[in-house]
C-alpha cells in the first residue's frame, strides 16, 4: 500500500521518490518493479514519474547516481553515532547484515546487483561507490590505530580491503548456511578480522546500537 494518499496531488521530492523506489525494490527484484509499483508507493500517478524522469531505467540511474556519492554521510551518521571508530564499523557491518532480513530479500538484493554489473552506467556508478566506501573504512581503521584500539603496525589500507571482502561474503556464506541471523554471521567474521590487531578493551560489545543508515543494497544501492 502506498505511503501517500491515493489520488491526491503531491509534490514530490527526488529524495522521496528514490526512498519509495526503494521501498519498492525491497518487495520485488529487478524484473517484477515497475514505474507503477514506485509511483504508488510515492503517492504519484507513474505519469508524473514518467514527466520527471522519463522512464524507469532513467529513475534508477538517477538513484544510483545518486548512491554514488551517498558513502561519506552514511559513515559520517554511524560516526556520530558511536564513540569509538570500531563500533562505528561494528555498526557499518550491521547495517549491511540489513540488506539480508530473509534469504530471499538477499535474493532480490543479488538479482539488482547483477543488473548494475551488467550495465556499464549502473556500474560505474558502483564502483564509485565502492571505492568511497573502502576509504571510509580506511578513515576508521586509521582513527582506531590512533585511538590505540588498533596496533600501531596495521596496515589499515590492506585491513580495509579485507574488511569490505569479508562483509560482503559474509552475507553470501550465511544465504548458503542459513543459521542464525546474518547480521550475527557478518559480525563473527569481523570480529575474527579484526583480532590479531586489537588491543586491549577494543574488542566488540555484546550488542552495539545503530541508526538505520540508509545503506543500500548488496550493491548498496
């Protein structure tokens, strides 16, 4: 159902109609979403999308455009949110143990991720996604070694990359195994990442609060 009355004039923002083409994707994979299936969950009739934006293709490369340069705000909310540069890591993982609430979810996840990788606009768009978000993980390892939760030797741009492989495939082993929840899963393997380089009382909490940060997709769209 959407979120808007139906029928009724809105004025709609860019921001608005990507977060209802979101939500949207959230319920169906790449090739079940529709314009209609936005425009309803933004509260507009798809005519206006289509006056807007031209076609669906057109609506997602705009909203991965985007999420081209949506890194440095998602880790600048988890940072102020958390104390210490570990836990706002801690919590980067969690947010993306969100992207896989149901193995199925994941499913659709995976199916939009393969879209972008096919379509070389889509694509680059992901890329630089990715590689902002690598940076902000290596901003974080590095206030950790500075902080002397992390050893003075880590190499924090090696960490990093391992970081992000670990995350994503981490999400990929617990749709395989199923057990326990992903973002227990995620957060285990992380934890054994960062063990040979913590110190002292750096290790993870039981449990770490987050904000729900926005973070997209698998792809992180």
């Amino acid at each position: 159902m959407s979120s808007r009355k139906a029928g009724r004039p809105q004025k709609v923002t860019d921001d608005e109609v990507f977060s209802a083409a979101q939500r949207a994707m959230s319920r169906r994979g790449p090739h079940e979403l529709t314009l209609a299936d936005i425009a309803e969950e933004a509260g507009v009739t798809p005519g206006r999308l289509v006056q807007r934006f031209g076609s669906k293709r057109a609506l997602l490369t705009a909203l991965s455009e985007r999420f081209a340069g949506s890194a440095r705000p998602v880790f600048a909310a988890l940072r102020s949110a958390h104390d210490g540069a570990l836990d706002a890591l801690r919590a980067y993982a969690a947010c993306m143990a969100d992207l896989a609430p149901t193995p199925e979810a994941l499913l659709r996840n995976l199916a939009y991720l393969q879209e972008d990788l096919a379509d070389d606009v889509l694509r680059t768009h992901l890329v630089a996604n990715a590689r902002a978000s690598r940076r902000e993980i290596e901003r974080l390892l590095e206030d950790a070694v500075t902080a002397g939760a992390l050893r003075p030797d880590t190499d924090v741009r090696a960490l990093a990359r391992t970081v992000e492989t670990i995350i994503s495939g981490a999400l990929m082993s617990w749709a395989t195994y199923q057990e326990g929840t992903a973002a227990a899963w995620i957060a285990r393997d992380l934890e054994a990442v960062l063990a040979p380089w913590l110190i002292g009382t750096s290790r993870s909490p039981r449990s770490t609060p987050r904000p729900r940060s926005g973070v997209r997709k698998v792809n992180q769209r």
